[in-house]
C-alpha cells in the first residue's frame, strides 16, 4: 500500500480552491471547444465549396491543441514544480504513450516487412480482412484500398501478422474472374460447356492467349457453372464479370436451358 502511494508522491496536496480551478479550466477548455467547432463548421457551410473540407479538417487540430494547452495549465496546481517530479512525471506519460503506440510500432514494422516482401504493391487487387479493393497507397502505418464501390478503406499493417492476405494480380495487369451460372439438372452438359467456353472466348476484355474454363459442380437444387477467364485490365474485372453474366445468360436462354430455382421459391420455408 505504501509503494502505491508512492508512486503518486510527484502529486501536491490541492485544497477546495485549486480543485475549483481546475474543474474551470476543463469546462472552460470544453465549452471553448464546442464553440470553435460549432464556429467551424458554420464558416465551413457559408464558404466555397473547395474550402469546406480544409475547414472541417481543422476542428481536430484545434481541438487537440486547446486540450494540450488545458493539461499545460493543470499539471502545475497537481505537480510540485522540481526536477525530481517533472522527470516523475515524464517517466510516467513516457510509458502511458509508449504502451499507447504499441500497435503503432508493430504497424511500422509490418509495413517494413510488406515493402521488403512486396507483399503487395500500389494497384494489386487484395483481399484482407473480407476487404476486396485495389491498392492506393501503401503508408507508414496502413494501406488505402479502394472498394469496387469506391469506398476508401484503412487497415493498418500490424493485421498482416495475424490476417491472411489474398492478392489477386501480384503486380499483373490480368487477374482471374469467375461468372457463375446456377440451371436446372436436366441439361445438356457438354453442350452447355462449350457454349460458356465460347462466351468467354469471344469477349473483348478477355486477356489474350489465355485459356477460357468451365467448372461444373452438382448441387442437391441443381448443377452449378464457372466460367473462368482472365481479364485484360485488372481495373475490367466486374464489366467484364457482368459481360460474361448477361452474354451466357442470353445464349443459354437460346438453347431453352432452365435455370435452378431457389429451394425456398419452390417449397417455401420450412
């Protein structure tokens, strides 16, 4: 008990009229806070719209300052102003930051290792995380991927120690795309196979001198197609997903192939 408490020896005896002080100064600091960000963002709504967004990026900032400058202001009524206290205390916000930044070294550290490894690369098309997008920008601490619904997704480095990395061109323009087709069971087979190889074949967006498959599955509703091809342009992949869906959609449809239907379309839910 005694260790405990001295460890908190840097600490003054405040009376009544320092605890007063301080809790002014933290309201002050908040309710000063609130007005600059109120203040802000109104001056962000009546200017041009190409400075809205410089505006808005400067509430955090000022908002971090205003509350750096009301921890200035406090440590001294709460810390008896010697050498021996002042190092007290830098000791202590020394480790707090340290174990604070932990993940953030480790971040450092993996993106060293994913430069190194070229793990991935600016305009690869990864998957981390269930995150499927292409690589923007590969930073100090994390890497930018852009969704195909154009989302701007962060995922620090560090999750390259514990997340599989699924990296679909690996510094290739082409990467693989598979249309899936679901029909009825009664079917002709190698007829149905060689049509979607000819789909795939014909496309405009297919990678040259690349070969066109057909993967058959039986499922208990029916039997499941993948046609397989490479795109020539990586940044292609869903036009050409969709140009493969609606052209071997149309041609099976020509040949009075059925299509599976949903078990829960048929017999309802159960």
């Amino acid at each position: 008990m005694k260790e405990d408490l001295g460890a908190w020896a840097f600490l003054r005896k405040i009376d009544s009229s320092e605890i007063t002080l301080i809790l002014t100064v933290l309201v002050l600091a908040w309710v000063l806070a609130a007005i600059v960000r109120w203040g802000l963002r109104r001056a962000s709504e009546k200017a041009p719209r190409r400075l809205r967004l410089p505006i808005l990026r400067v509430i955090p900032l000022v908002r971090l300052f205003i509350g750096i400058g009301a921890f200035v202001l406090i440590v001294p009524i709460l810390v008896e102003p010697s050498f021996q206290n002042v190092v007290a205390l830098l000791a202590g916000v020394s480790l707090a930051v340290a174990f604070a930044l932990k993940e953030y070294a480790s971040s450092l550290i993996a993106g060293l290792v994913t430069v190194l490894e070229n793990t991935y690369q600016p305009g690869d098309w990864i998957e981390m995380d269930g995150i499927y997008g292409e690589v923007k920008f590969i930073g100090v601490r994390a890497v930018h991927i852009v969704t195909a619904d154009d989302n701007e997704v962060i995922i620090p480095h560090y999750q390259l120690w514990s997340k599989k990395v699924s990296n679909a061109t690996s510094g290739s323009h082409s990467l693989l795309c598979v249309a899936d087709f679901y029909l009825h069971p009664d079917h002709d087979g190698p007829a149905v196979r060689r049509r979607l190889e000819e789909i795939g074949e014909m496309s405009s967006r297919r990678q040259p001198e690349t070969k066109v498959r057909v993967v058959a599955q039986e499922k208990p509703w029916g039997t499941h197609y993948k046609l397989k091809a490479y795109v020539k342009e990586s940044r292609e992949q869903f036009d050409f997903i969709t140009d493969l869906t609606l052209r071997g959609k149309a041609a099976l449809r020509e040949m009075n192939v059925r299509f599976a239907q949903a078990p829960y379309a048929q017999g309802g839910r159960k």
